[in-house]
C-alpha cells in the first residue's frame, strides 16, 4: 500500500527589494537600505540618550582632571554631546542615507531637549533624538503601496514602520504647532488618511489605531484641542498620578496658581471651538470633580505650615470660581 504523500513545504519568497512608482518615475529601495536607516537612527538616538550622555559628562570630567594634572589644556566637559556635535552626527547620517530618504520621501530631523536636559557647570545641554518627517507624502505613500504583507511580516520592517508611528505621533503631540501648522505638519496631517490605509493592508492595524485617532479628529475640526488635552495630563484621575485633584499635595501657590490657570484656559479654547464641545464637557466635569477632592483633602495634609496652607486655599477657591464661570 502506498504510503500517503508528505505536504510538501512551501516557504514563500521574500523580495528583499521595493520598487518604488511615483510620478511616472520608478526608484528601488531594498529592505537592508531601510533597516540600515533604522539602525543609524538608533545608534543616533542611543548615543545621545540621557544615560549615554551622563556616561560621557562622567568621563570627560576625568579626562579633564588627568589632562591638568599634566598640565595639558583639557577639553569641555559638554563637547561631546552637545548641540554641535548633534548636529555634526545627524549631518553624517543624512549623507549616508541620503539615496534612501529620498526613495522613501522622509527627511531626518534631529531635536534637542525634548526628553531631558543634562545641567553642568558649563550651563545646559539637552540629550538628543533623531526624528523623521515626511518630506514627501506622495513618495512615501506610493513606497507603502508596493509593500506587500509578507516583506512587512517576515523582515525588520515590521518592527521600523511602528516606530516611525511612534516618532510621528511623538512630533504631533509635542513639535507641530497646531494653531499655525507648518509645511511638515501639513504634510504629515494630509498624509494620515493614506498612512493609515496601507498601514492596515500590510498587517500594522495596532499601529495604525494612534494615527487613526489623530485623522479623525482631524476631520472633526478638533485635533489641536484633542492633543491639547492628552498632553496637558488634566484627565488624570485622582490618585493614580498627579492631576488636578492631587496637585495640591506637592505644590506651592504660585505652582497651584499657574496649573489651574492652565486649565482654564484650555477650557476657554474648546468653548469656542463648536467642534470640541464633547472634550469641553469631559474635561469641566471632570475639573470640578478635582477641585472638590482637592479642597477636600488639602486639611488632611499636615506637612504644610498654617501659611502655606492658607496660600493654596485661595487658590484653590480662585480656580472654583473660575470653574463657575463655565457651563456643562
């Protein structure tokens, strides 16, 4: 008797390159160009990380006090992470990638400050981070077009196009100035639609969920009040972070004054936007929510002197009435 044949397995050829149709040209991109990019990006990034950059402050400060226990003239203690050498990095890896930004439509942007700044004698220097905008939406659209499924899946892309999601949502909650977009702004904001398209066709559906939220809000007519809102941290509930019921617990009147005064206004800014009046009416609930639990529970906190305590009363009070002021 015959034996049953075996399933013969089939392994599916990856293309390990993308060819690239835009403008009635064809440029072709291969998937180690991408990776390597990523890769650069990286080293970028991890090179001027807050842990790196102290490693080097730490380190330079040695190198200084050998260097004058020899009597020889020592460098700066900030040289090798600051701005200028940022910015000489960053030029490095533009060159090297150039062929391959160009083919994608993207352009590196590096940033300074954003995540942390490292304060020494020599003043300020904030640690780095390489950025990506979208230079080119059509290019960069007709690249995730010729995409397919499985070159995503089965290769370092899947992992490079999340965390080019992440560094564009990053620039959007954080970098783009919503109430004057700039060109890359814009770019991006008209790109989103299309992004979030091929993003689910080639399998990246979680990653597409974020910027999916910013298109429709977008759409709305409310984006620059929704990242507003999820950047200000005011929908924190109370006790599980600190938000506006617990700012009262670490605070002077001044810091007490400034958040509230925050707060108010971003109200101001969604009651005049027709298109935002469900985050309107969230976050005054809310608010007046947080102002009872914090005047509550400023009593309770014996580690503040009588003083003290009276400053953040009145603000306290100053902000309800400010709460007041407001309709649900």
């Amino acid at each position: 008797m015959d034996s049953e044949p075996q399933a013969e397995v089939i392994k599916t050829r990856i293309d390990p390159s993308v060819t690239i149709e835009n403008r009635g040209k064809t440029s072709v991109v291969t998937i180690q160009d991408v990776d390597s990019l990523f890769q650069g990006i990286a080293s970028y990034n991890d090179q001027f990380s807050l842990g790196k950059s102290m490693f080097s402050l730490l380190m330079q400060h040695v190198e200084r006090n050998t260097k004058e226990d020899k009597g020889k003239e020592s460098p700066t203690l900030t040289s090798n992470i600051d701005e200028q050498s940022q910015h000489m990095s960053a030029s490095a890896l533009s060159v090297i990638h150039e062929t391959t930004l160009n083919n994608l439509g993207l352009s590196l942007e590096p940033v300074s400050g954003k995540s942390a700044t490292i304060y020494s004698s020599e003043g300020a220097v904030g640690t780095g981070e390489m950025r990506l905008n979208i230079k080119d939406r059509d290019k960069f659209g007709s690249f995730l077009k010729a995409l397919t499924p499985e070159q995503v899946s089965q290769t370092p892309l899947h992992g490079h196009l999340g965390e080019l999601t992440e560094i564009l949502n990053r620039q959007i909650l954080d970098n783009y100035d919503l109430s004057e977009p700039d060109d890359s702004a814009l770019t991006f904001l008209g790109s989103l639609d299309g992004i979030v398209s091929e993003y689910k066709r080639i399998g990246l559906t979680q990653e597409a969920a974020q910027m999916e939220e910013y298109l429709q809000h977008s759409r709305a007519g409310n984006l620059r009040e929704f990242v507003a809102l999820k950047t200000s941290g005011l929908l924190q509930e109370p006790g599980k972070g600190f938000g506006p019921a617990d700012w009262q617990k670490d605070a002077n009147s001044e810091f007490l004054k400034g958040r509230w005064s925050e707060a108010l206004q971003l109200l101001r800014v969604m009651r005049n936007n027709p298109n935002a009046q469900e985050m309107y009416k969230q976050l005054l609930t809310h608010l007046n929510k947080c102002i009872a639990i914090s005047q509550a529970n400023l009593p309770v906190l014996q580690y503040y002197t009588s003083e003290a305590k009276q400053g953040l009363a009145e603000e306290l009070n100053t902000a309800k009435e400010g709460l007041a002021a407001f309709e649900v």
